[in-house]
C-alpha cells in the first residue's frame, strides 16, 4: 500500500496545531478518556480508516483495556462489555459519523439516551470528539495513509 500523498497536516501550515488545539479545547467535560477513545475508535470503524482504528485500539490498550472489548466494539448493540453510558456515547457516534444516512441523523431516542448520562458539557465533548475523529478520518481515508507508518512515510511525489 502507498499514500495518494503526504499526510495533510504535514503538507499544510497550522492544521495539526488546530486539531490538537481543538481536542485541547474539548476538554471540557467529565467523559471518561476511555469512552472517548472508544468514540474515536467507533467513528473510524465506520468510516474505514485504518490509520485511526489502529492508533485507537492501541490507545485503549494502552489504557488497560480489555480484548474482549476491543474486539466487541464494533458489535457493542449485543455485547455485553459496555455500560449503558458508554452504549449512549457509541449510538451518538454512529448517529453524528452516518449524519447523511438518515432524513433524521440524530433521532431522539438516541438524544434523549445519551442526554440521561452526560451534562452539557459532556455533550458538548462528546460532539466536538466526534467532529474531529470524522475530520481526521476523512484526511486518512481520501489520501489512503497507511496504518503504522502515518509519521514514518518517505514523502509522496505527487501526480500532475
């Protein structure tokens, strides 16, 4: 596998520091890094980026996370290894990551439920995390990175 090109925020000026100043930003609320790490892991799940869902995995590792529920996170509706916050917080996801699936994105059920575990601020975490692992699933996946080597990769020459 080959990259289309350079990862996007080595190619423009400022992008990382403004996705890293905006996850900065989004800690603002009392969800759990663990739930967010499932989120980003989740999110990317969906879109298909390998990029993330390994950085993510390796992350939830790192924080002592479970096989069983790394390996469930993509079947979580029928999994027993989720608490009822963390299932509210993965059907927010695929709600906001699926936006243009459905006349209505985000149904009130799944509102109202993950409403019952989160305050405002949590909410508005949640969101913002949400956002930004679909942005940066979207630089991966249009210019193919290649799990495991997004830092290390020799530059692309681009083609005219």
């Amino acid at each position: 596998m080959k990259a289309r090109m350079n990862n996007i925020v080595t190619v423009v000026p400022g992008v990382l520091k403004a996705l890293q100043e905006l996850s900065a930003a989004a800690e603002i609320g009392d969800v759990s890094p663990r739930t967010l790490e499932l989120v980003h892991l989740r999110a990317s799940q969906i879109n298909g980026c390998s990029v993330c869902a390994l950085m993510h995995s390796r992350g939830l590792k790192k924080m002592g996370e479970t096989d069983d529920r790394l390996y469930a996170v993509a079947a979580w509706r029928d999994a027993p290894y989720f608490t009822d916050a963390e299932r509210a917080a993965l059907a927010l996801t695929e709600s906001v990551t699926r936006i243009a699936d459905k006349e209505d994105p985000v149904p009130d059920e799944v509102w109202e439920e993950v409403a019952r575990y989160y305050d405002e601020k949590g909410l508005a975490q949640l969101i913002i995390h949400i956002a930004g692992i679909n942005v940066w699933n979207r630089f991966n996946v249009t210019t193919r990175q290649v799990a495991g080597a997004e830092w290390k990769q020799e530059p692309v020459e681009a083609e005219n």
